[in-house]
C-alpha cells in the first residue's frame, strides 16, 4: 500500500498560519501597534564590542520572552540563534531564564522549567557567509516541520563583512555576492514561512571631515538586497545617563549603564525612542 504523503494547499496553509505573531515581543521598543509582523526583518544597529551598545543582552530579552511559559508571561515559542560572533553566552542565558521564572508567580523557576524553556531553542554556530548561507538552506527543513518555530535571532549580519570584502578583491558585486545570496534565500524563507528575524549589525568606522560627523546617524553600508528586508531597525547606543539601583542601600549603591534605543519603521513611517539598563536579571527598561 503506498500512502499519499503530499501535502494539500489547504493543509500547508493551516500549518503555516499556526505560526505565531510577534507584533507583541516587545511594545516598549517600537511605537503602538507598530511591532514586526509575520515575514518583518528588525536590524539591531550599533557599535560592537562587550557593553558598547548593549545589543547582545537585547537579543537575550526577546529570546527568554519567546522562550518562556504563556504562565510566566512568555510567548512560548520556538527561537533558533545564529551565533556568528561566537559571543553566545549560555551562562549568562540561562541565569537571566532562571532569576525571570523565579520571580514569576506563575511558573516558579525549576530545573524542569529551565530546561522545558531551553528545549524551543535551537543554536547554530557560522564562521562564514558560506556556513551562514548553507544554514538558512537547513532552515527550511525546519520551518517545514516546526510550526512553533517563530524567531530568527542572527547575531551578527555583519560578522563576515570584512572577510568577505577581502575575498572579493577590487570588485563589489564579488565582495556582496554571498551576503546577496543569504538575503535572497531568506526573502524566500520569509515569504513562504512567515517568520521574524532579528540581526544585529555592527557599526563600523568611516573616514569623515567636518565637525558634524560623529553626531551623524550611520547609514547601512551592507549589500542592498539585505537593506530592501529591513523593515525595522533600532539604533542602539550607549548613553551618558547612570540609574542608581533601588534596590541597594545608599552605602553599597549599585549603578547601571544606560543604553538609548531609537526604532524606525518603513511600513509606518514612525519614530519612537526608548531606553534601558541592563542587571542580573537581563534588560530592564527605564
């Protein structure tokens, strides 16, 4: 007997409008009813480096909500992680999951609910723009079969910017060519599987005269067909402001970094700015 695998258009359209939205990940960074949608693409842009613009430790915040039971306000969902800084910090991960469940009523922290967290996240580690395209090619097995799967973190996009400019010698298209492919590959993915994808990016310096040109807003300097995805990005930056945590007497005061964020969106030509601190239990908005 020879059983009919093929999957009906019916079918396929009911599993992939199972995957969840994320307009709700987090409200505090975009303006009102304006967060990613199915298929939105959201660049983190700032400057690298352990601290400088505290991009990492967003990535971070937005895994564990996705992560994290309904009971515990978490979305539930599943995230895969694309390390190609190799800066993933899986210590610093889960004590942030853990301090986040303990401190919910609803789903108190147990070893059990740690790991239940950590089983929806798929980690995946690239030392090239060829290992990064080949990954996104694996991608779709994945998509295919895990409807739970909602979340694309990249940390970063502009990992290989530098190799690949060296690879590509004096001409441009050579030098954008595998970034290119990677972004046409996951125009596709996000077309056909309705996920989200957050990717830092990392600024880099330029040679500019004039007084003006610290104080200017950086402009993307990666390949195009990747500039025409983003439909959002949240320009992050250190900021000169240090919170007192209120926690802590007076005598032992504890003092936090802040960090600016500010959201722009092609889809609602609107604006919104934002700020937070980062402690033990991950991001907190100021």
């Amino acid at each position: 007997v020879v059983t009919d695998m093929t999957e009906s258009g019916a079918q396929l359209f009911a599993r992939l409008d199972a995957r969840r939205c994320l307009k709700d990940v987090e409200p505090r960074l975009f303006p009102e009813h304006g967060g990613p949608d199915h298929g939105d693409v959201v660049e983190l842009h700032g400057p690298a480096g352990t601290g400088a613009a505290g991009k990492t430790e967003l990535l971070y915040h937005l895994l564990c909500r996705c992560v994290m039971p309904a009971a515990a306000g978490g979305l539930e969902v599943e995230v895969m992680f694309v390390d190609t800084d190799y800066s993933l910090d899986m210590l610093r991960l889960v004590s942030i999951l853990d301090r986040r469940l303990t401190g919910s009523p609803g789903s108190p922290s147990t070893e059990a609910s740690l790991r239940s967290c950590l089983s929806r996240l798929l980690v995946v580690h690239c030392s090239s723009s060829s290992q990064l395209l080949l990954t996104l090619h694996l991608l779709e097995t994945s998509l295919s079969s895990r409807p739970g799967l909602a979340l694309l973190l990249i940390d970063s996009i502009s990992a290989f910017y530098w190799l690949d400019r060296s690879e590509g010698g004096a001409s441009i298209a050579k030098q954008e060519e595998k970034l290119s492919k990677c972004s046409h590959l996951l125009a596709r993915l996000l077309r056909d599987y309705r996920i989200t994808v957050f990717a830092t990016c990392h600024a880099i310096r330029r040679n500019h005269a004039g007084p003006s040109a610290s104080s200017e807003v950086p402009r993307p300097y990666l390949c195009r067909p990747w500039q025409r995805l983003v439909k959002h990005r949240l320009l992050c930056s250190r900021q000169q402001t240090v919170l007192s945590d209120p926690a802590t007497s007076s005598e032992g005061e504890r003092r936090h970094q802040v960090f600016g964020v500010h959201s722009t969106s092609s889809s609602f030509r609107s604006q919104w700015s934002s700020s937070f601190y980062v402690t033990d239990a991950g991001v907190q908005f100021a």
